[in-house]
C-alpha cells in the first residue's frame, strides 16, 4: 500500500480537512459541555488509530494466530477503517461514565462521517489499495470496490443529512451506521483483494460482524431505553426553541 503517494495524501487531508471544519458542534453554548466534548473526541480519535491499527494486523497479518517477524513493516503499513469505528466507539463510551459526560452521541457528527471516508476512499483509489479481486467479465477488470464504498459513504451521507434534519434516530445515527456499513463491508470482502484467513471468510468479515453486533446492541439499547438526560438535549420538531437547548443538541 502506498501510504505516502501524494494522491493519497491529498485525499486523506481533505477528509481530516473536511471533519475538522465542519461545525458540528457549534450548537453547544456551555463551555464546560464543550469542553467535555472535545475530550471525547480526542478519546475517540486515540481509540479509532489504536484499532484502525490492530484491524489490519487481524485482516491482512491474521495475527495473533500466526506470528509477525517483521514489526517494522505493520508499522509502516496501512490502517482499516472497521477497527478505528469499533475502537473509537469502544474508547468514547467507556469513558463517558468517567468523565460524567451525558449528552446524546451527536447526530451531526455521524452524518458527516461518511463523507469523510467516502473522500479518502479516492486516495485508496489513486494508491491502489482495497481494491477488488480480478474480474473476468465485462471490462476485464478488478472489481472497483474503491468506487463501491465512495458512492455507499455518500448516500449514507446524504440520507443522515436528512435524518439529522427531520430529528429522525436522535442519537442512534452512529450505531446505525455501525450496522449498515458492517452488512455492507461484509458482502464487499467476498469481492475485495483480502486474504481469507477464516475459511471463505477474511478477518475484515470477522470484524463485520462484531460491528454489526455492537451498533445493534447499542441501537436497541438506546431505543428502548434511551437515557433521561438526553430529553434535555432533543430539539423540538416544530423548531422551536428551548433553555436546553442552548447548552447542546448532540
């Protein structure tokens, strides 16, 4: 993989370009919510690169079951996006409880996301890197799996912009988003360029299906069950405004 293509690069800065400005969280008036919040997000960021990390060394090393002798190497090699969603999600709810943090997850946030990813899926297109298997078939070409996951990120993108707007999933885009883009990168394994370590399965499959199980669990639980103090924080479907609300609508 090349990680330091300039191509590559370009896309992956535009899309930590793209997720640093956008304000996602300018509704919050209180300084000291704020300040939670940006705490979280800096967990979550230190979960989502220690599991984007450990993900690869699972997916494409099948580590722990077979040794790794050159260290230097996994270093220097790529990240998936699968375990910094896991991890990053794991991180952030462990320490919510510790922190004393109760807003709702920020819906806005969720929505921005894949637009984020579906920019740095180009630069995996320009590098070359999770791509498809061979195609024989129309084209003769490896199926563009890159191309696959830049349209699903941005009309998932599209279709949370729209949620987001109607206060559709109030603080449940995210784990929803854990489960459909797990079922999506599942189907695309079996056609992407991935060693398949668990039978037909690859590792990437394998970490699907933990993200599939940990967004439902948490979509379930926050539908029937969703925290008091997140009605503080819900914005009224007339756009009217409340006291509350000054203080966050994540």
């Amino acid at each position: 993989m090349k990680l330091f293509l300039p191509t590559y690069l370009l896309f992956v800065g535009v899309g930590v370009i793209l997720a640093l400005a956008f304000p996602v969280a300018r509704h919050i008036r209180d300084d000291k919510l704020r300040r939670q919040y940006y705490l979280m997000q800096v967990i979550t960021l230190i979960g989502a690169v220690v599991g984007a990390k450990l993900s690869v060394l699972v997916g494409d090393y099948h580590w722990p079951w077979t040794p790794i002798h050159d260290w230097q190497n996994v270093v220097v090699s790529g990240r998936s996006i699968t375990g910094a969603l896991i991890f990053g999600f794991l991180f952030a709810e462990i320490a919510k409880p510790i922190v004393g943090y109760i807003m709702p997850p920020n819906d806005r946030f969720a929505a921005l996301l894949p637009f984020t990813i579906g920019v740095g899926r180009f630069g995996c297109l320009t590098a070359g890197c999770c791509r498809g298997l061979p195609y024989d078939g129309w084209c003769v070409m490896r199926y563009p799996t890159q191309l696959f996951e830049i349209i699903f990120q941005l009309a998932i993108g599209i279709s949370f912009l729209i949620m987001v707007k109607r206060k559709i999933l109030f603080g449940r885009l995210f784990s929803f988003y854990l489960i459909v883009y797990g079922v999506f990168r599942f189907l695309t394994e079996f056609i992407r360029d991935t060693p398949k370590s668990f039978g037909v399965l690859s590792g990437y499959q394998i970490i699907s299906l933990v993200m599939i199980a940990l967004g439902g669990a948490f979509f379930l639980k926050r539908t029937l069950a969703p925290p008091a103090s997140w009605e503080e924080f819900r914005e009224p479907a007339n756009g009217t405004n409340r006291p509350a609300l000054e203080v966050s609508n994540v």
